[in-house]
C-alpha cells in the first residue's frame, strides 16, 4: 500500500559472476542481504551508478558488462527489518562477470560481501522482491 509521502528513488546495481560461476551478494547494516546496488548520483546513467556501487559495497572494480537484467520496484528495507513505506525504489540491473575474486567493501553501511553458488542466492536474499527478480532472471543467468 503507498503512502502518499512515499519518497521515490532511482537505484541501479548488478548481479555479478565469478570465474567459478558464483554470485556476488552484499550485507546492508549487518542485518539484510542483496545484491550490491544503490542510487544514481545526478549526472551518472544506471550502468556507471551500477559499477561504482559494485565497487563501494564489494572492492571489485574490474567489471565486465553482459546484458541488461530490467528493472523493479520495492520499498527499502527497514533498519529493524521488514518494508520501510517512506520510500520505494526503483531499480535498475545488469549482469557482470569479473575475474576478480577478493572482496573488501569500502562502504562502511555495507560492512560484508560474499560469494554465493547460484542455487543459494535465493537463501540469503532479504527482500522478497529480490527473490522474485532473481527468479525471474535466473535462467538469463550463464
């Protein structure tokens, strides 16, 4: 249910593969899992905005784009857990490889990264919404 005072926002990030076929996921507050991800500064397009993110909340930086994965919407999620309704995102996602494999986030709001095996994914995700997109990209997914 939106709220009238619901903030909209414009998010871009990335579902990123290792060498190993594994999946790149990012700790939020040291309380919720997704992938990394988060909003476009002003003057930057989605895959720049997606890239940088990456690199803040991951330590990769050497990225290389695959495809456009579309777009969803969701309310962010709560410090305490559960759906924050003052803001609804919108966002943006590519697939990436990298042949990188050290994480150490820069991003202090985002104090761990970790690669996961694709079957997993889905066990650590937070946010039903990003269940739901992942099982919609999944088979989009090398």
């Amino acid at each position: 249910m939106k709220h009238e005072n619901t903030k909209k926002t414009f998010s871009a990030g990335g579902v990123v593969l290792n060498k190993k076929g594994q999946i790149l996921i990012v700790n939020q507050n040291g309380n919720s899992w997704s992938f990394p991800k988060g909003h476009i500064d002003q003057g930057e397009n989605d895959l720049t905005a997606a890239m940088r993110e990456i690199h803040e909340e991951s330590g990769i930086k050497n990225l290389s784009f695959v495809k456009n994965l579309g777009t969803y919407s969701r309310y962010k999620i709560a410090l305490q857990g559960g759906n924050d309704t003052s803001e609804i995102k919108n966002i943006h996602m590519f697939l990436f490889t990298t042949e990188e494999e050290k994480l150490s986030p820069l991003d202090p709001c985002n104090p761990e990264a970790r690669w996961v095996e694709k079957t997993q994914v889905i066990d650590f995700l937070t946010h039903k919404k990003d269940q739901e997109f992942f099982l919609k990209i999944r088979k989009k997914i090398p």
